[in-house]
C-alpha cells in the first residue's frame, strides 16, 4: 500500500540532521583555552572528537553537562571532549562561562 511507501521516503532522511555531516572534514579552526592558549583544532586529529557547544544561559546545554561529564570519565583517554562556550556579549561573557564552570 500507499503508507508503505510513504514511510520509506520519510525514513531516508535523517531524523539527526547531524548525520548529514558524516564523513565529512572538519574545517580547522581555533579555540581559546580556559588558560588563554591558543589550539587549532587540528592539533585533536590522533582520537575521535566531540565537540559540544554550550553556554550557562541554555537550559538543555546545562542538562547535557553531567551526561557529558559522565562519559567524560568513562571514555577521557579515548576521545577528546571539546565544549566550546559561546561568547555572546549581551548575554555570555567568559566571567559568567568561568563562574558556570567553578560552580559545576
């Protein structure tokens, strides 16, 4: 029937519009470490990576800190774990990323 059909069009495309990258290459970019260094992203390329973007205004991002932390522990010396925080003047700035994190 008709319904068949149209539940296998639906299902090619990703549900997780993540997938989509797969496979794909990075850009290089660079991030500021909390210490102030400078690191290209490139300098992560020996382990499997995650990046996780994140602010401490962001409710979801908060309730994925502790899962983070969790695989984190399980899997440290595997993969590197990159949380990027958005620095947004108006509402994020790296004093209330700091105090996020000390607090956490």
């Amino acid at each position: 029937g008709d319904a068949n059909q149209s539940q296998a069009s639906s299902t090619s495309k990703p549900e997780n519009s993540a997938l989509e990258l797969n496979a794909q290459q990075l850009p290089d970019f660079k991030l500021t470490s909390p210490d102030g260094r400078e690191l290209s992203i490139s300098s992560f390329s020996d382990k499997p990576l995650l990046i996780v973007e994140w602010a401490s205004w962001c409710p979801d991002c908060r309730n994925q800190l502790p899962i983070i932390q969790k695989m984190y522990e399980k899997y440290g010396n595997q993969v590197h774990f990159v949380l990027i925080n958005l620095i947004e003047p108006d509402k994020e700035t790296a004093e209330t990323a700091d105090r996020y994190i000390s607090q956490g």
